[in-house]
C-alpha cells in the first residue's frame, strides 16, 4: 500500500503537469491513442515473456514519435491516429489470446494495477517521473511558444517540429507511467481531466500546471484511500473523482457568472 | 542596386515550392522607416514573400538582403504577425504571456524571475494600449483585443522589421482604421520598417508610403497613386485590370483574380 502512494504520487505530478500541454495543444486524442497503442506493446511483451512496462515504453515512445512527426498541422491527423489505433488494439487482443497464462497481467494493463506495484517498480516509476519533469522543464518556453501559436514560433527560430516529436516522446513516457496506476483505458483521468480543470481556474500557465497537478495529486490519493477500506477497484474512485470534478467546475461556471455579472461591482 | 538605406532589398527574386514557381524575377528596394502595403489575389504568394524574408523559405533564385544581411529564421530584429482567423475561444493564456513569449518563447528552460521580460512585455502592452485585458485569457478577447495583443507581441523585442499577414481581416471597419492607425504611427515613431499583406487597401490608403503587388507570377512595387492605376497593373500584369473609384474615393480592382482559385497554403 506504500508502494501505491509513492508510485501514485509520481505519476499524478507528471500526469497533472504534462496534461496542461496535451489541452494547450488539444492533443487529447492523440494521449488516448497513445495508450491503447501500447496496449498493444504491453500484452505483446508479456507474450514473449517480457516485462509489460518495457512493450509498452517501446509502443507508445515509436508511436509517439510518429504523431509528433505528423505535425499539429495535419489536419487528418484525428483519423490517421484512429486507423492504427484501432489496429493495434486488434493485435493486443490476438496477443491476449496467444497468452496461456492468467488474464490479471492484461487486467491490470487495462485497468490499472497500483495495488500490486513492487519496490523496484517504484524506484523506476520515480527515475522515468524524474526524467520526464526534467524534459518538461527545458523545453517549458518554446513548448509553449509552439503550442499557443507555432506559425509564429518557427519564425522565431524555435524547432517546432523537434519540439512536437520531442512532446510526444516525452508524454509516452508520461502515460507508460500512468497507466500502471489507472490502465490504458482510463488514462484520461489523470492526464487530461485535472489540466482541463485547471485551465478553467487560471489562464496562467504556471499556475495551471501547479493546479492541475495538485488536483491528479489529490485524485490519487484520495482514490487510494477510499479502495484502503472499500472492495472496488482504485481506478474506479480514482476516475470517478475526476469526472465528479470536472462536471461541479463546469456547473458552477455559469453560476460563478451569473453571480459575479448580478453583483453591482 | 543595393542602398544603404533599403531594409530589404530583392533582385531577380524567385520563389518556389518545389519546381512550382509562386512568383519570379522579383526586384524591389523597400526604404527604411516606410510603411508597405502588400497587396494581391488570394493565392497570389503574399504569404511566401513573408515566409522568403522570414528566412523560412529560401530563394529559388537571385538574392535577398533584409536588414542588410541574408535572411535567416530567428531574426530577433523583425517583429512578425502571422496569418490567422483568430485565436481558439478554449485558449486559456492571458494576453501577458503571448506577448512576453515574443522576447524570449524561443530560448530553452522556464523564464527566471528578475528578468528583462516582465518590464519589456509592459512597455509593449502600454505602447497599444492593451494593459486593461492583458491579463485575461487570450481566446475570449474580441478581434480587436487580440490584434493589439498581437501588435505588442510583434512590437516586445523592440524591432527593425515589422511584418503583418493579413492583420486586418478578422476586424470590422471600425476597428481596421483604428489598428492601422495604431500601426502608422507606431511605423513612424520608432522609424520602423512595416510590410502589412491585406486584401483591401482603403483602410490602408491614407498611411502607406509603397505599395508591392503581388500577382500572376509577379512582383511590382510603386507608390500607391502610380500602381493603382488601371493602366499600370494592366501593362505589369499584361492583362486587362481595371481600377474602379467609388463617389467616396474608395478604390477597388478588377481583373487580377486568378482564373483557377486555389486555397491559400
């Protein structure tokens, strides 16, 4: 159980910080595809009776490379992703098929398996969360430069192409990470859901980030907390936190206005 | 013909995509601290000229000189407004940090505090006028709101060279004669050089110094009374073109538009 918070604690920093790029630069659709692609790797791995985190680091980092090579501009990017996407879980399922052994392996990828995570997963879960917030860090300016507007940032000199590769390398890492805590299927919690709520908060990208990563921060924690003492998997609480967020910021919204607009300021 | 006074200065200028030529045997000496307008149909190639003196497109042919050296990417010294509908409403980035990007959204790392930043970016917000919404984000603003942002981007690193693509067209009439104002006496008070692409030159007409025409393969340059004349664009463009004069001096040209429309980019 100590394990699970101290890998859940990583994972939710670097799920709450990078998620503020994937909504800067909508690419929500492309982190989802990213996991469902590694479904493939992972249960490819585990046919071959390798480690799952090693299929899936290998799955998403190429896929990742790829999208990013794609560039924001394509605009059949959405479907290009979607067509592999949809065959690479075809081959997760023929690769979960081939497997003899128990089914809990592609479970857990699917799903999430924190509770089970072992004190060699955590060190290196902690090492990829340090890597991928030292990545953040320095290609923080012209990250963002390029997200906001990248017409403008490749006259500035900045390498946005580079950039756009590098970003999505680094958010394989991010949701290799990830998925070990919620599963590819639920990876939006964690990554997209706290820095979409976060943008509603502030548009300062500093504090977004700070928020966003407090709130998958606070996600996890309290979804590991409620699983201590309830019979249901974590990644339940810990998605169905988000959601209930988000939809109580989004409700709230047009009531925050109406008030502030009825207020005589 | 090189001048010394000339902040770009072209002679026999071609560009290209591939083997398909834009424009070619392009020669023009644009004077330092005049205000350009850069007209054209639409897919005429006045966004390549931008991208040619941008350094992000490099010459077919002949030779280019901008601010007395060959073009390069990067330029700290040209201030650049790209071609864009408007920012998307969901963009959640005050307008403080889309201008403070324009300083230093090209270098790598976070920005540390105490920097020259903070200071630059106020004086560039205070030179539009834009401090009253600098600090909401950049997607609600009106048109107008986020053209003067974009001005205080263009304007943040103190520029020679100023470039505007079509900074216009998103704006209502109003609103036009007020940034082009905004624009002229920026020109004149810092003796920058300004190249403003626009589809209609009326807003226009009371401020620039030169007009470039940029149409059927062709570049031509001239003061705005000589070069919008039926007879000169007729015989630069061996075409019929007529210039047509409404009761309230507003000009309109006739016959430029190319035959086969194709979408810009």
């Amino acid at each position: 159980m100590v394990h699970a918070y101290e890998a859940g604690t990583v994972v939710a920093l670097i799920a709450g910080a990078i998620g503020y790029f994937v909504v800067l630069r909508s690419s929500a659709f492309a982190a989802h595809a990213l996991s469902h692609i590694g479904f493939a790797g992972a249960t490819g791995a585990v046919v071959a009776g390798l480690n799952p985190i090693v299929g899936l680091l290998i799955f998403t980092t190429g896929s990742g490379a790829a999208i990013g090579a794609l560039g924001n501009r394509l605009r059949s990017r959405d479907v290009t992703i979607g067509i592999v996407l949809a065959w690479t879980l075809g081959l997760g399922v023929l690769f979960i098929s081939l497997y003899r052994g128990y089914a809990t392996e592609a479970y857990a990828i699917l799903f999430g398996g924190i509770l089970s995570i072992s004190a060699s997963e955590v060190a290196v879960t902690a090492l990829a969360g340090l890597v991928t917030f030292a990545a953040l860090i320095a290609m923080y300016r012209p990250l963002l430069f390029s997200s906001v507007d990248e017409e403008l940032a490749a006259a500035k000199g900045v390498p946005v192409t580079f950039l756009s590769i590098a970003f999505m390398v680094v958010l394989a890492v991010a949701v290799t990470e990830a998925v070990q805590v919620v599963g590819v299927l639920l990876i939006f919690a964690l990554i997209v859901t706290p820095a979409a709520i976060a943008v509603r908060f502030t548009s300062r990208p500093g504090l977004a980030i700070a928020i966003g990563m407090l709130l998958a921060l606070a996600f996890t924690w309290i979804g590991l907390s409620i699983a201590f003492y309830a019979p249901y998997p974590v990644s339940f609480f810990i998605t169905s936190l988000a959601f209930g967020t988000y939809v109580l910021v989004r409700i709230a919204e047009p009531v925050r206005a109406s008030l502030r607009r009825g207020s005589p300021t | 013909m090189r001048t010394a006074s000339a902040a770009i200065d072209a002679h026999d200028l071609t560009a290209a995509y591939g083997t398909h030529i834009v424009w070619s045997g392009a020669s023009f000496s644009i004077p330092i601290g005049s205000f350009t307008a850069v007209l054209g149909p639409n897919g005429g190639g006045k966004s390549t000229l931008i991208r040619v003196i941008l350094g992000r497109l490099p010459p077919a042919r002949g030779t280019l000189s901008v601010l007395s050296r060959p073009p390069a990417r990067g330029n700290p010294l040209i201030g650049y407004i790209p071609q864009r509908s408007t920012f998307d409403p969901e963009l959640s980035i005050r307008g403080r940090d889309f201008v403070s990007l324009g300083i230093d959204g090209h270098r790598w790392g976070v920005r540390l505090p105490g920097g020259p930043a903070a200071a630059a970016t106020e004086r560039s917000l205070q030179a539009v006028s834009a401090e009253a919404y600098a600090d909401r984000a950049l997607g609600r603003l009106s048109g107008g709101e986020q053209q003067r942002l974009q001005l205080a981007q263009a304007m943040v690193g103190d520029p020679q060279l100023l470039l505007m693509d079509e900074p216009l067209s998103q704006l209502d009439v109003r609103n036009q004669r007020i940034i082009v104002q905004l624009i002229a006496d920026l020109t004149r008070a810092r003796s920058l050089t300004t190249l403003l692409i626009a589809h209609d030159v009326n807003p226009l007409l009371p401020h620039i110094d030169h007009v470039l025409y940029v149409a059927h393969g062709k570049v031509a340059m001239g003061r705005p009374d000589e070069i919008i004349t039926s007879e000169a664009l007729s015989e630069i463009y061996s075409s019929p073109v007529e210039v047509l004069k409404d009761r309230s001096g507003r000009v309109f040209v006739v016959g430029l538009e190319e035959e086969v429309s194709h979408p810009h980019r």
